[in-house]
C-alpha cells in the first residue's frame, strides 16, 4: 500500500537532502537585461543529483521554499532559493548513512524507488472531488508581467516554522484547493507590488493606470477563488545587479474583465 506522507512528516525543516536533478526546472533564465543565463538545473546540480534544504512552506500545505546547490558544500556557501511542490519532493531522501559514499547511479536507483513508494494511491472518489466547480474555460487576454522580488514572494506563502501538516492531516485537501491557494497567494504579491509602484509615482495619470491595475487583479482574485483557474504563471530570473533571485508573475484575465 502506498505511504501518503509529507515532507514535513518524513523529514522536515533544515535537514540536508539528495534528489534527482530534474526536480528542478531546465528551462534558460534571463536576467533583467534579457542575457540568456544557465538554467536552474545546470546552476544547482551535479551528476543527476542536487542537495537542498527545506527553510519554510506554504500555507497551502502544497508548496515549499527550500535551498538547493550542486553539493552539500555548495549548500552552505552558494545554495539558490527555489519553490518545490509536495510531488516534487517526493523522491527527495536524508544525505545520510543509506546514500553517503554511493555512486550518483545507486543513489538515483534509490530515490526513484523511495519515490514510488511514496506515490499517493488514486482514490475514485477524491478525483470527483477536485473537479473544479466550472468547467467551461473564459478567453484569456495576456496583462503583462509584474517583477517581483523573492522576499516579497517568500511573504505572501506563510511563516517560518509553520507546520500544515497538522492541517492537513485533519482534513482532506484536494489538488484543486491547494491550487487555489498558490493563486491566491501570487495574485497578493501582484497586488502588493502594484500597490507599492503606485505609492512611489507623482504623475497623476501613471497613478490612475496603477490603480486601475490594482482593481482588476482585486477582481480577478475574487474571480479566481470561484472557478479555480489558474492566472499566474511565475517565472524565476536571476538579479545581476541585486544578485538574488526574483520572479516575473505573468498575469492572464478573462476577456469579459476588459470590456
């Protein structure tokens, strides 16, 4: 039978993991000046491998906020911020006694059979209940991007320490809800950089186009929460001038929020 366990329960918060490679993204980053720059993958990985370390999760209960490097030296020098998913993480295992001093082949023999004993068991009656409540799918319009900063991102998907695993061991949290909150939550860093860019401009009609702005994503938010579709897709970049990690958030709404 297989074990449906999180990564909070199996292993928790600071403690030094190994996982395949491609859990992490291959696609090219770009930094602001739009320069092509190696992908996440290549960046925070060796031998098919990458270590990280689990710093803070969501309150979604469905997305974590890990460090991630090459090595496990890597890890405490040059490790990268990134987002994972609980599915994600499910291969991930303790850089202890059971891979330590093993071939990068072994240890990926091993993590892919951890893994599939983790895969959670399909339950017909769970897919009928993370049917989203509108089936019909709106015509989108592209709104652009918002660059966001990865604290700024970091604040808006819960606290430091707080375990949801207590959560959601009390109650059954489909894929569709934890969607809804990983939205909800990129949708309130749009808003809340939005808001701040507005706070800064003199110009009256920069001020009124912002505000605008700040309106309809306050719309498509309650839009969102109904029907469960997703809006934001988050693309990471790489700061050169700030030298960390920020995201741009790229926002599709329905065509009728134009008219």
């Amino acid at each position: 039978m297989a074990q449906q366990r999180t990564f909070l329960t199996r292993i928790g918060y600071h403690w030094m993991c190994v996982a395949p490679a491609t859990i992490l993204s291959d696609d090219l980053l770009k930094d602001e000046n739009n320069t092509p720059l190696p992908s996440l993958r290549t960046e925070a990985s060796s031998d098919g491998l990458c270590y990280l370390q689990l710093v803070r999760v969501a309150s979604s209960g469905d997305l974590y906020i890990a460090r991630v490097a090459a090595s496990p030296d890597d890890l405490c020098s040059h490790a990268l911020t990134v987002f994972f998913t609980e599915a994600q993480l499910r291969s991930a295992l303790p850089w202890d006694c059971r891979v330590q001093g093993k071939s990068s082949e072994r240890i990926l023999k091993l993590l892919h059979a951890h893994a599939a004993e983790m895969q959670p068991a399909l339950q017909t009656c769970e897919r009928a209940q993370e049917e989203p409540l509108f089936q019909e799918e709106e015509p989108f319009v592209p709104l652009g991007h918002v660059t966001v900063s990865q604290a700024c991102l970091s604040s808006h998907f819960g606290t430091p320490g707080h375990d949801v695993s207590q959560d959601t061991r009390k109650h059954s949290v489909s894929k569709d809800v934890r969607l809804v909150h990983v939205q909800q939550s990129l949708l309130l860093a749009v808003l809340h950089t939005l808001t701040s860019q507005m706070r800064c401009v003199t110009e009256k009609a920069q001020k009124d186009l912002l505000q605008a702005r700040c309106t309809l994503v306050a719309q498509v938010r309650q839009w969102q929460k109904q029907t469960r579709q997703r809006v934001v897709n988050p693309v990471p970049f790489f700061d050169t001038q700030a030298q960390h990690l920020s995201w741009h958030l790229s926002l599709v709404v329905p065509s009728r929020f134009l008219l």
